[in-house]
C-alpha cells in the first residue's frame, strides 16, 4: 500500500465543479480516497494551482507516420536532444521528439493521458510499440476508418448494424479506442491521386460519399455505445472557402447521446477559411463558432498554430500533397492498402506570411468566440500546428488581450483586415482553461468513468501542480508568468506517483493503453461472415489471422467493454 | 503438426501465409513459401553452445560465462560497437539501443551497407510510397530499378506485383506492365514487358532524362542516355505518365552505384514529379527480414534510423563518420558485438579485419563468416523459427514473428538483457 496526501492544494476541478479551493488530496494506491494515515507520504502544494493530469485528446506521438516524421527529419532530431541524466533516456527532437522526449515533456506540463489521433488499423502494432515507450501517459488510440473499403461498401448498402459490426471487430483486433475518420472517403480517392472537394461527391466505384460516411459512422458509433463520439477531420481541409464544407458537415450532426457530444470536430482552424484563393483567405470564425454554439452535440479542438518550424503529418494524403506543391519542401507519403493514406511535409509558420498570420488569429478567434468552454478543447493537432510545447503560450494568448494585442502588433498588416481577433475582448479564466485542457477532453472522451480528468473519490491519481498563485496573479497583465508556469509543473502525479518534479522526469514510468471492446451478436460478427474472410484474405498482404494486435503489445491494457446493439 | 499463416522472417517481403510440418524440434516441410524460406526453415544448423575461441581452436564455455565475458569486454571499450540487427526481432533491436545508450557505444545496422544512401536520400527528398497491397489492388505499371526480385525477393512478384491479382486489377498478368532497368540481363528482366538496359553507372543520367521528358522538356535529350535511345526513354515516359497507378521498386543496383544517394534522390524526385500527373509511389527493396525494423526501433528510440552514436551522451548522428564500416575502418572501435548479421561475409576487407583484430561477441543462431573473426560467439533463438516478437515488412507493416518450434536456445533479447544487467549493476533498461 502506497499513501500520498497533498495538502494545501489550490483545487480547480471543473467535473465537481470546484473552482479554487484550497484542499488536500489524499491518495491510496493510484486513487484518491477520502483520507490517509499519516503514514503517507506528504507534499506541500503551497496553494499553488492543481489541476487534474491533463489529456490531451488530438496529438500526433506514436506509430508509423510519427515516426517516419523522425526518419526524415535528422534537422530535428538535432534541433531538441538532451542526454541520459539519472532515470531519464537519452531524447532527440523538436517538433516530432522521440517517444521518450513527447513522455518527458508532456510529462514537465503535467500532462497524463494523451489520445494519439491517427492509427492506420494495419500499422496498429507499430502504434501500440511506441505507446509502450512513452512510459508516462495513458494512451488511446484513434482508429482510421476514412478509406476503409468494407465500411464504404457497408455505408452504400445502408447497413448501419453491419458498419458497426465491421467498426466493432476492427477496434477489437488492433485495440483501437474510437473512430477516426480522416477526410472520409477522400484517402481513397488518394489512392487514385484524386481528392473529394465537397461531401455529397461520391467516392469513385464504391460509389458512397463523405457525408454518408460520415452520417452511418456516426450512428454505429452510438448502436457501438462508444465512449468517445465519431472523431472527425473534416473533408477539404487547408483550403480557401473550407467552412461551408465544415459547415455542411456540421448539419448533418443529429444529437444522439445525452453524456457527451455526438461528433468531435478536430483542429477546426484548418477547416474556417473563408475566400476563394490564397489572396483573399479569410476567416469565417464567426460563421463555425455561431454553428456550433447552436449545436451542443459538437465539440470541436481548435487546431492553434503558432509561429515556428514544425511538422505536418496526417491521414489525409492529398492535402498534404497539395501543400507540398505549395511549399516545394520534402514530401513523404504512406497509403494504407484498403484502409487510409497519410503525407508528412515540414512547414514554418512565419509571422512575414498573411496566411499564416490570419490562420494564427482563427484558432484564437474559434476558443474565443465558442460561448461554453467545454466545446473548444485546446489542442495544435501536435505537430501539425506546432509542437505541444507551445500549448503554454496559446494559455497565454487566450487568458491576455494584452498579449494578442502584442502579438498582433508584430504580424501581417493584412491580418486585422481579414480577421476579427483585435475586436475580441474576452479573457478566459483559469477555470476555462482547466476545462479547456483536461476536463473537457475527458468528457468528450467519455473517460470519466475512467478515472480521468478530475480529482474526485475513486478518481486516477493523476495531478498536475503547477508554480502558480491565482490568487495574486494577474494572467491579463502577467502572462509571460502564466506560460513560464504551464511549462513546468512543480510535481506532476500519474497514478499516486510523484513522476515529475520541475521538469525532472524522477521514475520509470508505467502507463495503460485504453481500448474498446464492443460485444458485437454471433450473428452480426464480421468474423463469421465468409463475404468478409474471402475479401479480407483476397485483398490484404497479410492474413486476417496474422492481423489482429496480440494482448503483448498491450502490457498494461484497460479494456473499456461495452453493451452495443441493446 | 501443421502450423498456418506463418510468417518467413527471412526477407523484408515477411511472406505471412506459409503452412509448416513441424515435427518436434524440427520443421520437416515448408509450403508455399519461396526456396530462401524452405532453407531458412529447412537447413537451420545451429551453433550448438556458446564457443570461446583459443590459441589452438574454440571451446564450449556455459551462457553465463560467455555473457559476463562479453560484459566486461564492452565494460572495458572506449569505443565499442554494437552492429547487425536486421535479422531479429524488435525486442532484441531494443535492448540493443539501451545497451548502446548505457554504454555511450556505436549502434548501427545493416542499412549502413545496404539502403542507408536511400534513407540519406529520404532524409533530404521524403519518400512517397504505400503498403504492398495498394500495389497489389491498383498498380497498372511496375517498374524494378536495380533489382532482382526474382532471385532475391522471389515471391515479392506474386504476392504484390507482377502476378498478384488486385482488387483493381483482376487478371494480373494482362493488366499490368513491368518495366526493369538494369545493367545487364537477369530473370527478372526476362518477364518484363519493357527492359531498360542501362550502362553501369548511368542511373543518374536515365532518371534526369525521363524527369525532363516528364515536364515536357524532351528537346533536350541527346539521342542516346547512357547507352539507352532517347525513343525507348520517351515510350517509358509515356507508360509512366498513362498509369493509373504507377510504383517503382528499387535495390542495391541503386544505392550502391556511382552516384548513390542522389541516385536515390533523382529516383524520388521522379516520383514526385509523375504524381502531378498520375499517382506514383516509390519504394526500397529491403534485404533483410527485420531490416526496416531495426530502422524504425531505432528512430523512434533515438530519433535516427541507423548510425547512432552515444559517446557525447546525447544521440550523434552522420553517416560517413558513425557508421559501422567507416569506424571499423578508421581502426576506431576497440570491441564490437554483432547481432544477427554477418558483417564478416559483407563488409569491405579492411573493416572485416579490424572485426579480427578487436574483440568481438557475435550473438547469432547460426555460424557464419563474423564467427571466425570473433573470440566469443552466443547462439540464441532465431526469430520466427523458435522465438516469437515483431518485425517490419519492407512497406512498413508490422507482422508478428512466430515461434514454431521449441529448440531449447534462450532468445537474444533475453542474452542482451542479462549484459545489459551486467553493464548497470542490476536493474533492467
């Protein structure tokens, strides 16, 4: 029995609605409990903020387009590397960091649960590797079902019940947590060298289009019982009038689920420009954000981009292409037989670009302008937007106008033209931003049954405190004190351990992976389906029986069951 | 007993569909697999214990002395190399790097002599490529750069290209057209539909031209390219162009000819260049069977996919300096353990004799060229024979090895976690 109690803890914890309390935390063997002997081991918050661990629920750290982004990428390996020093790996990289380097520092931010947004279900193992050696984090996986030819065919019969049945025994085999799907029926149009520019286009032979994709995915999502809604990243990304596609997207969301949102929008600044060419982009913040602020059923990530040399890597193959032919930079590409596609270029965001400047304002514009906080999760789409590692300073943006307004001063004469961000008073709280971090993504996850994402009895052990005094600290005016300060947690605690102090990483960690499990009628089981077998075995490079993810890759595996098709 | 769908672990194709008689510790007969999966399944003679050599000849010495012997000799390097990889498992791979990292040791595999100028070429370029499979269901136009599949990935034709039938593509053989380039006639270029027999050396010439002919440039062509008339330069241009769906594969006749990496390079800018007006997709032809494994456990462990270099504490790396042949050849390294490879049988002579002269641990299943360069040599499990774990397909895809037979070997990761407990006092990596 192991026993920790933090005392004097700055609480906010936005699931029980504690907003800034002072309290103690007492913790029995990874959970909290109501009290210790004082036997246990105590830490002095000194009323400094805690929070629960955060969780971030789209970021790009594990498997095989992770890490081909390190393969090519040597400049970056170079660009972060620190040396082993006492518990801690050696670690390489910037923008896409080993997996140890993403476990290290998210861990310094007090984050303890991450949702890796792309798994290609073939490359699934590859995944659940890297997840093993990110030892710090609880992971989950999205699984990409964009471009898979059994639920296309499945959504063009109208088969709601055979869709989940195929999406049930998926997850199972490659221990998937939720349905990604990755510019639907676009990554196969990849596999052509075309692309989808509207959702009722539909997908060349199979002859289905996004939005019914996107509509029947959904609905097996919820005959599934799923603990996170349908993950969506949306068709025509990156491009120049995108939002009405968004916007189209975002009716054909019916409200089917009373504990969470029915569909997750992902890195929705991506998905909000308005114009029709490069030259005339602008932002269409105000139409997405009024959408979904009429519509509880979505939750969308904003998708923030910051100012720096990052990463792109995505399931959707022909935007990145796209983007190549823009930014004449290397181009990796990895189509994903009967399944999805994926593209990696480098890109920098630079202050000197209009386009950059007024996609910089959107993301800020979409947090903002989203009345209920719970609706607009922070995220970069790591790294996509940029490193996770500029989460603090996108905090500092959205608690300080002031620090906009700075910010702005120094950007494109074109982005107050094109954008609404200057005219946008609105300062979050502390308390936005702990819902906006962690308890927002552990609702829209659905994992607070889990244990995740706040600090009640029975709750996971995992805190994140941070060197930070809310009660004599002005974020308006001192935000360089409030990112200095969600840089580095003075403890991060996963599971009742101390596994970080001040940036130190100071154990070896010991994470679990979160899978769903479906329990899917003998008589919908794809498995039994000879149509499945002889396809599956006629078109895939590996045996159906060689494909599904062994329980080893999976040494800490938490199965989430759950009572489908009832 | 018959086993089903198992995986041969001995080429980067990771044929996963083969039907073995397993008879107790041996297996009597290999189906559908290729001749190079029947030898590796079929003529496994093994190093029955571990062998330290003498003055006159080898004696058999226990795995416990052979393991504390092989920890005080990397205990005691200044420099020490950590070399092979590709023909086992990730979790040996693994174990491998923390070794490497504890010790502030060389780790590199055997792309170093093999595709390592084609990760150079990535590295600067990126690479546009896919799984086998969408190959298998929507390539209309195959082309092999510099290969021999035939001899050297016999099933790679059959299972994925030339002979494969695809979703897309239902009577193979009609449907799809295969272009070989090489230097010189082989079998593989007797069943192409268009051979392109290039003068040594040219690579670099040929890919610029059907670069230019492909942007519309072929004014500028001289009538012949390295040994190739410009018509026959045009004609493949065009099938290229007219593809529904285009994928090269290329081999060692590539990288490691006059030019190397850019050779590489100037093949992936092709690619580049033919998707803006088709799709294209371009991809190596792996050697070994877990190669682009030990690529990706290193790169996600250390950032690099080979030619890793711990002496600064933190990951180095530079191919040319932390390579395994050019430390060998420098006289650098002053212990080496090789793992699953046989630089003996494959390395430039100077580097081989520096192997000979240094202490070196070979930890392999079988005796090969490295053994008789080596003081120590550890027989262990070979993996997909006798020892289950993960390998990389040359796409990428991971497939689990099995374990079809019990022999009675301890695996290699174990071995090296037992060294690694060694060099760290007690506890695991």
């Amino acid at each position: 029995m192991t026993e920790l109690l933090v005392r004097n803890a700055c609480v906010i914890d936005p699931i029980r609605g504690i907003n800034g309390e002072i309290m103690d935390i007492a913790i029995r063997d990874g959970r909290i409990v109501e009290s210790v002997s004082d036997r246990a081991e105590m830490i002095d918050a000194r009323r400094c903020l805690t929070l629960p661990g955060g969780i971030d629920s789209h970021t790009h750290v594990c498997g095989t387009k992770v890490n081909f982004g390190r393969y090519m990428s040597p400049e970056d390996m170079r660009a972060g590397r620190t040396r082993r020093r006492g518990r801690m790996h050696v670690t390489s990289g910037y923008y896409v960091p080993t997996t140890f380097g993403n476990s290290y520092r998210y861990s310094a931010m007090g984050y303890t649960t991450l949702l890796e947004g792309a798994m290609a279900p073939l490359e699934a193992r590859h995944t659940h590797e890297e997840f093993t050696a990110t030892p710090h984090q609880d992971m989950l996986a999205n699984t990409l079902f964009d471009g898979n030819w059994a639920v296309m065919d499945a959504v063009r019969e109208k088969n709601i019940q055979k869709t989940a049945a195929i999406v049930g025994w998926t997850l199972n085999a490659v221990k998937g947590y939720a349905i990604k799907l990755t510019n639907p029926g676009g990554t196969e149009a990849w596999g052509w060298g075309e692309d989808l520019t509207s959702i009722h286009e539909p997908v060349r032979h199979f002859e289905v289009t996004p939005a019914e994709i996107i509509s029947t995915m959904i609905r097996a999502n919820e005959l599934l019982r799923l603990p996170h809604s349908v993950h969506l990243h949306c068709n025509n990304l990156g491009k120049p009038g995108n939002y009405q596609t968004t916007l189209a997207t975002f009716d054909l969301v019916p409200d089917l689920n009373p504990d969470r949102q029915t569909l997750y929008a992902t890195h929705v600044q991506f998905h909000a420009y308005g114009g029709g060419t490069w030259r005339n982009i602008c932002s269409k913040a105000e139409e997405i954000t009024r959408s979904i602020n009429n519509k509880p059923q979505i939750v969308m990530d904003m998708g923030q981009i910051m100012f720096c040399r990052t990463m792109t890597m995505t399931a959707d193959g022909p935007m990145e292409f796209n983007l190549h032919c823009l930014h004449h930079n290397k181009w990796s590409n990895h189509d994903v037989e009967l399944e999805t596609g994926s593209g990696i270029i480098p890109v920098t965001y630079s202050k000197k670009s209009a386009v950059n400047c007024i996609m910089w304002a959107i993301g800020l514009e979409l947090a903002l302008l989203t009345k209920s906080p719970w609706q607009c999760l922070l995220e970069t789409d790591n790294p996509n937007g940029a490193p996770f590692v500029k989460y603090p300073e996108v905090i500092g943006l959205l608690m300080s106008k002031r620090y906009r307004d700075e910010e702005c001063a120094t950007l494109h004469a074109d982005t107050e033209k094109r954008t609404s961000l200057h005219a946008l008073e609105r300062e979050m709280d502390w308390f936005d931003i702990a819902v906006m971090t962690r308890a927002g993504q552990a609702k829209a996850l659905g994992i607070i049954n889990q244990g995740k994402g706040h600090l009640g009895i029975g709750a996971e052990a995992d805190i994140a405190i941070y060197p930070i005094r809310t009660d004599s600290l002005d974020p308006a005016r001192e935000y360089r004190k409030v990112v200095e300060g969600f840089q580095k947690t003075r403890y991060t605690i996963k599971r009742g351990r101390v596994v970080s102090r001040d940036g130190e990483i100071i154990v070896d960690g010991a994470n679990a992976t979160f899978w769903t499990n479906a329990r899917i009628p003998e008589d919908l089981r794809v498995d039994n389906d000879p149509e499945f077998i002889r396809r599956f075995q006629e078109f895939y490079t590996v045996r159906m029986s060689n494909y599904p993810v062994q329980e080893v890759y999976l040494p800490r595996g938490r199965c989430v069951e759950t009572e489908s098709f009832t | 007993m018959i086993v089903n769908d198992v995986v041969c672990p001995f080429c980067g194709c990771l044929c996963d569909d083969l039907e073995l008689e397993v008879k107790g510790d041996r297996v009597v007969r290999v189906q559908n697999g290729c001749s190079l999966a029947e030898a590796t399944f079929m003529n496994d003679t093994r190093l029955p214990a571990p062998i330290r050599r003498t003055t006159t000849g080898w004696k058999e010495i226990p795995y416990d002395e052979a393991i504390k012997e092989t920890a005080d000799i990397l205990k005691d390097a200044d420099r020490p190399l950590l070399y092979g990889w590709s023909s086992t498992h990730g979790e040996a791979q693994s174990v491998g790097v923390h070794i490497a990292e504890l010790m502030g040791a060389v780790i590199d595999n055997t792309s170093t002599v093999c595709h390592g100028p084609s990760i150079l070429a990535i590295q600067e370029v990126g690479h546009p490529g896919c799984t086998l499979g969408q190959v298998k269901n929507r390539a209309d136009v195959v082309i092999y750069w510099g290969c021999n599949p035939v001899e050297a990935h016999p099933r790679h034709m059959s299972r994925y290209t030339t002979y494969a039938t695809g979703f897309f593509v239902p009577d193979a053989q009609r449907d799809r057209t295969v272009i070989v380039v090489d230097t010189r006639r082989n079998n593989s270029s007797d069943i192409a539909d268009e051979f392109v027999q290039i003068e040594p050396g040219g690579d670099y010439a040929v890919l610029s031209a059907l670069r230019a002919i492909v942007r519309g440039k072929d004014s500028v062509i001289p009538k012949k390219v390295a040994g190739i008339e410009k018509e026959q330069l045009i004609r493949v241009a065009e099938i290229c162009t007219k593809a529904k769906f285009g994928a090269i594969f290329f081999g060692l006749g590539l990288t490691m000819s006059r030019g190397k990496y850019k050779n590489v390079r100037n093949a992936i800018e092709l690619t580049d260049e033919l998707n803006r007006h088709t799709k294209f997709v371009i991809s190596p032809m792996r050697g070994h069977g877990n190669v682009y494994g030990s690529n990706e456990v290193f790169t996600w462990m250390t950032g690099y996919p080979f030619a890793v270099d711990f002496a600064r504490g933190i990951a180095f790396y530079n191919p040319g300096e932390t390579t395994a042949v050019d430390i060998l050849r420098r006289g650098e390294c002053d212990a080496a353990l090789i793992v699953a490879s046989d630089p003996g049988a494959n390395f430039p002579r100077i580097a081989a004799a520096h192997l000979a002269k240094i202490p070196t641990v070979v930890i392999d299943p079988h005796v090969n060229a490295t053994t008789s360069l080596s003081r120590i040599h550890i027989p262990c499990t070979a993996a997909g024979i006798d020892a289950a774990g993960t390998a990389y397909r040359m796409d990428g895809v991971p497939i689990r090895l099995k374990k079809v037979i019990e022999r009675g070997y301890p695996d290699d990761a174990e071995i090296l976690k037992k060294i690694y407990d060694r060099l760290n006092g007690s506890k695991g990596p």
